[in-house]
C-alpha cells in the first residue's frame, strides 16, 4: 500500500515518501546513539569482566546523578544526560512493556514495569549505570526523530493531509449521509440490546416467582 501510494504526485505521495525517508534517516542515526551511549561497559562491570565506568561521570567524591551538569569547556567529551528525561523514558518504555506482559493484569504490569524500571536508574553500582545508559538512549533517539521531523517538514505535510481527508470525508457525510446512517446503527444496537437486558430481567424475575410459589405450595401440601 505505502509503495502504491509513493507513485502518487500529490500530497498524499508527498507524505508517504517523507515519511519512508525519515524512517531510512532515523535508523542511519542508530548507530550515533549507540556509539554515543555503550552499554558494553557496563555489562562488562555487571558480570566482573572490567572495571566500573560511572553514567554520568563523577566528577566529586559524592556521586548524585540528579545534580550532573556538563563541564564548562568540556562539551565534546562529557556526554549529554538529564536524570529527569532518563526516568520519564524508562517509566514509559517499562509501562509499555509490563503492561503487555501475559498472563498479568494490564494496570499491575505496567506499575510494575514503570516502578521497576525507574528504581532502576537510582541505583549506584554498574547496575544503575546500565539503567541510566538505555534511557538515554531512548531520550537520544528520540531527539533525533523529532530532528528529522523537522528537517522533512513531516509535521506541516500531515496537517495538510488530514485536512484534505477530512474534507474529502465531510463531502462524503453531506452527499450520503454518512453520519446519520451510522448514527442509526448504534441507536439500533443500543435499543436491541436494552430490548434483550429487559427480557432477561423479565425471565429471570418470573422463574424467581415461579420458584417462589412452588416452594409455598410444597410447604402447604406437606
């Protein structure tokens, strides 16, 4: 579908390649994220196979994390890190993930994931390193999406094509009544089905009486 639409010479081509553009952009800036975020340290000092390399640097004898600033002069060597966009990220990508988990209800799993993966990034240790590292990593990429939706003008193209299709599906409602038509399917369906909660009721209230009846009857023959 999306390649028949790329053949198109009109706005709705127009966002379909922008759009397969910046999927092609944002997966070669992959790697920039990855060489500027490693977690290959950090799995090293987890499983005893090198030394602690601290995310963000420790730059004093007290680590806090939550006070981390860049050096001044130092901009290309220290890396970038916000303790406050690191949690959001891990919170989300951790509701996502326990929320979708088998076999547990979607409200526990994703407090679950959300509260796990955010205590993650407290920790001091190797641990909590690797933690503050992948979320990052998501905050990284997901800066350079929204660079690359702004250096395609993404945003601009699909205003303009949902406001194409909604005036095309406008035109639609007035010239066949679209929404009248849908809107008497669901006044159908509701009165249908409050029809049928009403004749359970009315069945399920006469065999209460019927029940009730037949008891006393007994109680009288006995």
């Amino acid at each position: 579908l999306f390649c028949m639409l790329t053949i198109l010479r009109n706005h709705y081509g127009e966002l379909t390649k922008a759009l397969g553009l910046g999927l092609i952009m944002t997966a070669g800036r992959l790697g920039k994220v990855r060489r500027q975020y490693p977690t290959g340290p950090h799995l090293k000092a987890i499983l005893n196979m090198g030394q602690r390399e601290p995310f963000p640097p420790v730059y004093s004898s007290r680590e806090n994390v939550w006070r981390y600033k860049v050096r001044e002069g130092y901009e290309d060597i220290d890396p970038d890190f916000n303790m406050i966009r690191t949690v959001a990220a891990l919170v989300v990508i951790g509701g996502f993930c326990g929320g979708n988990f088998p076999l547990v209800p979607t409200w526990l799993g994703g407090t679950a994931g959300a509260a796990a993966l955010a205590l993650g990034t407290t920790l001091r240790g190797p641990k909590g390193d690797l933690y503050r590292t992948m979320g990052m990593r998501v905050v990284s990429l997901v800066e350079e999406m929204m660079d690359v939706v702004g250096e395609l003008g993404l945003a601009r193209k699909g205003a303009h094509t949902a406001g194409k299709i909604f005036d095309r599906m406008m035109f639609l409602d007035r010239k066949h009544g679209i929404r009248k038509k849908v809107g008497a399917g669901i006044s159908f369906i509701a009165e249908k089905a409050s029809r049928t909660a009403s004749e359970v009721k009315a069945d399920m209230d006469e065999d209460e009486d019927y029940s009730y009846e037949r008891y006393r009857d007994d109680q009288r023959r006995y």
